[in-house]
C-alpha cells in the first residue's frame, strides 16, 4: 500500500511501486485529467507537478511521489469550482481546441508563472516547448499566459 | 479562351467521393428521383426515449428540445474533435430560434439511424440542389432514405457548418420557432402574424404579453413541420458573424472533458495491443514465457494481425507486450523500401509518357499549345507519406455480452462505428449502442474503424469490459497515412510570359476530385492526368486530403511559371485570376496585409501562394528568415473567403490550427517504409512543431458570399506549404521540390 497526497488529499493506492504516476492517476484514483500521449516524457500531455515543480508523470514512478505532493489539473481550481487565473486566461484566449494536450499545457503554464510571474516571449517559449499540441494553439496559449501574468487583458465575448 | 473563364472554384462533378460513401454502394445521382414521396414527418416521438427522458424535456423538433426552465438544447449531428462545431451550429440554430444563448445546451446526437440527417445527404450528394418548396418533402425524404443506408453521421470534410449548418441547424431553428410561435397564437387566441420570439420567449407586444418558450413546447411539438421556414437575412442575425465563446473550452481547461480514452466501466481491464508490423502480415509464433508471469496479466491473445495483452492495469499490458517475442508471416510488402516506392512512381509516370494515365480534366490542346509556346518550364515535386499523430492515441473500450455490445471511443462517424462493431460481431447493429467521446484530435485519422474493430474482437475474446489503447509507437506506425506522391508539371508560356499550356500527370487520386484541377486560373489548354501506384500500406485522409499535397506542387510549379515570366508570385497570380472578383479579393487583401511590396531584412524571403479548397478562398504569404542554419517561419498572413463565417474567432483558430498542422508537415513531417514496415515510432523521429517554432499568425476574413459557405477546418493548409517553399526561393533562389524540409540542405 502507497500513501500519496494528491491535490491536498492523502489517498491509499495498492501498486507497484514503478508504475507511473500517470497510470496510477487515471486508472486507480480515476482522475483522467491528466493525459497519456507519448509515454516516454515527449509530448508533455501527461504534465502534474510534484512539490509544484512539473514532471512528466508517463515517465515518473509513483515511487518518486513519496513524501511529495502531487498536483494534477483538477487540483488547481478553488474548492467552488472557481478557475485559477491561468484557467481563467486559457478560457479568456479560447485555447482550447481538441483539448487533449490542454490539462498538460496549463500545469506547465502553472509552473512557469510560479517560478517566473512575468515570462518574456523567449521564456514561455522555452518553458512551453516541451509541450506538443496537435491542434497548433500555441498562438493563443502565448496570449493566455501573458493574460494570466496581467500582461493583456483582451478576451472574447462571452 | 480566357474570356470563357468563370469564377467557379470547383467543378461541379463528382464533389463528394470519399471511400466510406462510395463504398456504401448508393449511386446518389440516379437515386435522386422526385416523386418518391416520403415525407419527413416531426419525429418527436420516436426520438424523445434517446434525447428527451427528463422531466419536463420536450422536443419540439428533432434537433431542438426546449426543458421546464426553458433551456433550449441544440442537438448536433456531428462530433466535436477541436474545430469548434458544438457551437458554431448551436450558433446557427439558436439565432434561427431567437433563443437566449445563456440559456442555450448542446448535446450531441446519439449514433442511431433516427439521427441521419437528410440534410447531410443532400449536402453531400447534390450540394447545389434548389428545389421548389412544394417538392421539398419529397426531395428530404428521398435524401433520408439515402443517407440512412449511407450510414451518414460523418464529421469531415470542412462540411458541417456549410452543410449541416446551412441546411439543418438554421431551417430546424426557425421551424421550431414557428411552431412555438403557432402554439402561442392558438393558446393566446391571437394571430401568429403578430406575435414575434426573443430571448427564448414568445412576446405578444400589442398585449405586452410574454412567456417562456417552455410554456409552449408540449402544444409546439404537435404543430405540423413548417416546410420551408423562414430564414434570418444577414442583416437580422444576432448571433452568427459573432465571435461567441465555445461551450466546450471551460471543461476542456479544468480536466473533466471526457475522452473516449477516459472511459471508465465497473470491473474494466485494460489492453496494449502490437500489430504485425507489416501490414497484411499474421503473428507465426509468440513467445509468452515472461509475460505471462507477469504481475496483473490476464489474457495473451493471438489475434492473427495483432497481439493483445489484457491486465488489470493498462501500463502492466504494456510492460508484458513489451516482453513477446513474436514471428510474423512473409508478405509481398516485405519488399517494399522508401527509395524504390519513388523510384517506381518515376518509371510509371515515365512509362505513361504524354498520352498515358487516366485524364481527370482536358480542355484546349496542350500539346500543340506547349509545342508553339515561347518559353517551357517543367518540374518535378514530390511528398512522403505523413501520419496523424493525434494527441490523442487511438482507443477504444468495448463491452460484449448477452449478444450485445456497448462501445465507447471518439469517432468522426459514430453511426459508421456502430455498424463496423456490430459487422464484427456478426450481430444487428440495433443490438449494438455505440458512446461517443471528445475526440483528442481527428484529423481523417478518427473516419476509420480499424480500432473500434480490434476492441470489439478482444472484448468478444473476454468476458469483461476492456479498454484497448494504442501506445504511440502504435500509432505511428499502424496509421492510415496520407500518401507519398509524386507530381510533374509542363507548362508553356507565350512571349508575354502568359501561361498557355499546363499539364499535370501524378500518381494517385483519393478526394476530392478537384484537388489538382485549377479551373480559376486562366490557363486556355490543360490536362491533368492521374495513375495509381498502389502499395500495401493504408491510405486514409489526411486534414485537406489531396489539396495538402496538391496545393504543394501547383502553388509551387505556379511560383516557376511567375520566375520564368520574369514576375513576382503576388503580380503573376492576378493575372492568372483576371476576372474572378472574389478569388482576387482573397489574394489582394494577403499581400495588403503583409505588405508585399516592403522590403525585408537581408536574407529573408516573402511567398505567396492561393488554393481554395473546401468551399472556401484561401491566400496565404509567408515571412521566412533564411540567415540560420535551418528556414525559420516568422509570419503567416492569411487572407480567406468562407462566403461567411459563422464564428470568426473560432474560424481565425481553424486558420491558425491549420498552419500550425501544415507547417509540422512542411518542415519535419517524413513518414518511411523499409522492409515493408514504417520506420518512424514515436515524437523524438516524427517530430510535431512546438511552440517555439510556432509562427505569428494574422488572419483577415472576407464574408463574399452569405448564401453559400465554405469550411474552416482544412482550407487553411494547403496553401502554407507552398507559401513557405516560394519564401525561401525568394530569399535563396533555392527552390524546394521535396518535401519535408529537414531533407533540403541549405548550406
């Protein structure tokens, strides 16, 4: 049995210590937010973070969790389902697309606002490049989060 | 010749041949008989156990169910895989309505045969059709009956929002108005003529009387079908033309949008599956020793064309499949290498010389026109296999039991999903309930069934709900691709440098039609010819099918023809276009907006290129910086003519989707074959564009023409590529006849 905390919640897992984070996410704890694409760390869809730094949980052991905390897409809204600003921005540029890549890119965009509040271009594009989305809305993931640094603030009608 | 010359973007035969409607076997145009009266009646009744069970939910047509709270459902024929289409004909139909878009749901239709849309039919097989209003349920019910052996519940093609939209959506809208509004004047005792909707509600303003639709929906519903309902003109829309904010993106931005890979069923295990590398080939033997023993193994399945591993968790599968050592059978396309493929494209189109191939258009006489011409340009292009590369792997999760079949996955043709299960099973497809998902991208990849049928045996293999996943070397490397393909080009020109002559062999034709035909150029004499080279791999389509490829080699050889001429690509197309207003208010406003004539920094180039495809006008030039060691994108400018564009936000995105799309191929996209088997596996050697390679986008939209749209998914690629390649002969004078551009050494 492996004790993980996951979004802020401690829960009891019966697995094998090497099975990816990914897997044990979305299988076990039936959170499917979080999203398989390459399964060897390429794409970036399956992006959580672990003690808030980004991993690539298809290529991470559920070991590695120990004593960490996880945080996956549907951990970062508040508790009444209030978007946090880098979900508010993503809904505010329209990124979305297909939408599969999307939980993977706003835990990286998450991330890079943590560490850096105010990305230059080069910076998001250097933090976001691990991240592969087929739809090509890397136009409007740029806008969203300099929308979510307070940078731009224009949106579509609602 | 010239002056014969129409504006007319396509020719009008065969617009509409993609293999599942074809092989349906249906001969649409001796079909369309008038006279055959079947007349479609209000099919509440019928439909309301599938999409109207709640309390208090009324349909008051098929498309349209209004709840006690007065929210207005717009039901949708067709599947959402990115391109925005939930709402975009939500839009259409809730303007027709008058309904409150706040108020507004979508819910998409389920994969049943009552679901066909005669509408779809139509659009597909005789999209120009006018008929008089006497004989338009005579002329739907025979197009019901059509796309119902059709299977018709397709998602492609650029075709919902132009096709659906248009002739769906919009006539169920105003029809459910009319009928509201019918039930209103008979419960109010006043003529309908006065009464008017707004905001999902019925106003009797002489009264000052209002109500909520909901109020009226039961007494609607028994209203007869208005035949031709009366619909908005431009000037009254309030909702189409506007950038409304799509209804799936919340969901997809907090993780609870469901995938079909995010089926979830009590008792479900999980598969990871290996196909015979080469297609066509069976499994001999399979070592299972290991695998076996492994921990959460519950099934090691021989399929014949695959190997399956069944466990309790997916990644315990994978990790035991990874174990097998299997033997697969000899086959004929064992033999087959990248190199000689294209070498024997080259000795077919050598052996067809100038007579040889099938001729797909002529006109005029280009062998004498080409023998008389003053100047003559010929090239040679060529293009490598590319696969879809969803981000969403393929998957499906099946259910057999009881002589029954529950399926779940995201499919571009749920109703066709359906029947290739229940095909499989050997059972009636009423007895088979097909689920559809979110599509994690689509792309053509999600029109074919082979996943659905490889889950569909494995779960009849198992007594369990099963979820099969490909893992994405899978995917890769057992993708239906869009084919590799040659193309040469003879062109002459007078001494004007005017194009005289064009002629066009290549090797294979899939859809549509027109996609190597250039009927808006002003070229008196042309034929183009066509000869398959068939292989063993599958071919499917591919986002903009054969204008991904087309567009590529007549936008490129166009660029030649423009250099031989001693002209820029921007001043030589016009002429080309002379006299087609609205293809030359497409190409104007690109280069308008990027500025054509400014000069570049050194070593940058600009390029021009033009396809309309898919109904709508697309112009794009490209800003490429040639100084580093690899072609660097910096701008595409997009200019597009959709006749109108519904939601032109969520149009701007298709545009910047499909450069993003059409630039991956253009720079690295290189599917190759050896021994028979695909070589490339995974992202880190079919390697997708990131964001910092991502060009800046700017997209104009020109509305020219309301009555008759185009698409928005796939008309935005075509011209990218060519776009890029006549940038880089601008800055380098290199011109690139090979795609992709990881293979051209620009040293």
């Amino acid at each position: 049995m492996i004790t993980l905390n996951v979004n802020g919640e401690a829960k009891e897992v019966e697995v094998d210590p090497a099975t990816p984070i990914l897997w044990v996410v979305r299988e076990n704890l039936k959170m499917t937010g979080t999203k398989f694409g390459c399964g060897v760390a390429l794409c970036g869809a399956c992006t959580v973070h672990l003690d808030g730094k980004p991993v690539r949980s298809c290529s991470t052991p559920v070991s590695e969790a120990d004593g960490k905390a996880i945080t996956t897409i549907e951990g970062l809204a508040e508790e009444d389902g209030t978007f946090s600003k880098v979900q508010q921005a993503w809904v505010d540029q329209q990124v979305a697309q297909c939408g599969y890549c999307q939980s993977g890119q706003i835990m990286s965009a998450t991330a890079l606002l943590k560490k850096n509040p105010n990305p230059t271009d080069e910076q998001i594009d250097a933090a976001m490049a691990g991240n592969i989305c087929r739809c090509g809305t890397y136009v409007r993931i740029r806008k969203a989060i300099k929308t979510a640094a307070g940078v731009s603030s224009e949106t579509q009608e609602a | 010749m010239a002056d014969t010359k129409t504006s007319e973007t396509a020719p009008k035969k065969g617009k509409w041949t993609r293999r599942a409607f074809i092989g349906a076997g249906v001969v649409a145009g001796g079909a369309l008989v008038i006279g055959v009266a079947v007349r479609p009646d209000n099919p509440v009744e019928r439909l309301s156990p599938m999409v109207a069970k709640g309390k208090g939910e009324q349909l008051i047509n098929a498309w349209v169910k209004v709840d006690a709270d007065n929210i207005v459902s717009a039901i949708i024929p067709h599947v959402e895989m990115g391109q925005g289409i939930f709402t975009s004909l939500a839009q259409m139909l809730a303007d027709e309505l008058d309904a409150d878009w706040s108020k507004v749901r979508i819910l998409e239709a389920p994969a049943d045969a009552k679901y066909v849309s005669h509408d779809i039919g139509r659009e597909f097989l005789a999209p120009n059709l006018e008929v008089p209003a006497i004989l338009e349920p005579t002329v739907g019910g025979t197009f019901l009956q059509l796309a119902t052996a059709m299977n018709l519940q397709i998602t492609g093609g650029s075709f919902s929002v132009r096709g659906t939209g248009q002739r769906a959506m919009r006539v169920a809208g105003a029809a459910a108005k009319e009928m509201l509004i019918a039930a209103a004047a008979e419960e109010w005792n006043v003529p309908a003529g006065e009464l008017r909707a707004e905001n999902s509600m019925i106003l009797h303003d002489k009264s000052s009387k209002s109500a909520p639709f909901a109020d009226f929906a039961a007494a609607a519903a028994e209203q007869g079908l208005p035949n031709k309902p009366k619909l908005k003109s431009p000037k009254d829309y309030k909702l189409m033309g506007k950038a409304m904010a799509r209804h799936d993106i919340p969901d997809k931005s907090n993780g609870t949008a469901l995938f079909g890979i995010d089926a979830d069923l009590p008792g479900m295990k999980y598969a990871a599956v290996k196909a015979a590398p080469v297609v066509g080939a069976t499994v001999e033997s399979m070592n299972v020793d290991s695998a076996k023993a492994m921990p959460g193994v519950l099934q090691i399945l021989n399929m014949g064309d695959f190997i399956a591993v069944v466990a309790d968790g997916y990644w315990q599968a994978q990790q035991a499949l990874g174990t097998i050592d299997a033997k697969y059978s000899k086959t004929e396309g064992d033999t087959l290498n990248q190199d000689a493929l294209f070498a024997r494209y080259a000795s077919v189109l050598d052996e067809a010389g100038d007579e040889g191939g099938d001729v797909e258009t002529e006109q005029g006489d280009v062998t004498e026109a080409f023998a008389n011409a003053a100047t003559k340009v010929e090239a040679e292009y060529k293009v490598p296999f590319l696969a879809h590369a969803t981000m969403e792997p393929m998957n499906c999760t099946a259910w057999v039991r009881d002589g029954k079949c529950d399926v779940w996955s995201g499919h571009q043709a749920p109703l066709m999903a359906r029947k290739a299960a229940a095909d499989t099973l050997g059972i009636d497809t009423d007895d088979v309930t097909y689920h559809n998902a979110y599509l994690g991208g689509g792309f053509g990849r999600r029109s074919e069934n082979d996943a659905i049928i490889m889950a569909t045996r494995i779960a009849k293999a198992v007594s369990y709900p099963v979820k099969m996943i490909w893992s994405r070397e899978e995917d890769t490397m057992q993708d239906h691709y869009r084919p590799s393909a040659t193309s040469r080009f003879q062109a002459g020109l007078d001494k004007n440098g005017k194009a005289v002559s064009w002629s066009n062999i290549h090797t294979h034709l899939f859809d549509p039609q027109e996609a190597p035909t250039v009927p808006y150029y002003n070229i008196a004499n042309h034929k183009i010819r066509k000869i398959d080279v068939p292989t063993h791999l599958r071919f499917g389509p591919w986002r903009s099918v054969d204008h991904s490829q087309h567009g590529y080699f007549i936008e490129s050889f166009v660029d030649e023809l423009a250099h031989a001429a001693g002209k820029d690509g921007y001043a030589y197309r016009r002429e080309l276009l002379a006299g087609s207003k609205r293809h030359l208010a497409v190409l104007d406003k690109a280069a308008e907006m990027a500025g054509w004539d400014k000069p570049l920094p050194e070593g940058h180039g600009r390029g021009i290129a033009f396809v309309p495809s898919f109904g709508t006008i697309v112009a794009e030039v490209a800003e490429v910086d040639m100084t580093g060691a690899k072609p660097k994108v910096k701008k595409i400018y997009v200019a597009a003519d959709p006749g109108f564009a519904v939601n032109p936000d969520g149009f701007a995105a298709q545009m910047e989707s499909s450069i993003a799309y059409g630039l991956t191929a253009t720079l690295y996209g290189e599917i190759s074959v050896k021994d028979g088997a695909v070589q490339q596996s995974n992202f880190h050697d079919y390697p997708i564009l990131r964001i910092n390679e991502m060009p800046e986008v700017e997209v104009g939209i020109i509305n020219g023409d309301h009555k008759r749209l185009g698409g928005a998914g796939e008309p935005g690629l075509p011209p990218l590529a060519p776009a890029v390649t006549n940038a880089i002969f601008a800055a380098t004078g290199k011109r690139v006849r090979e795609l992709p551009l990881s293979k051209v050494d620009f040293a």
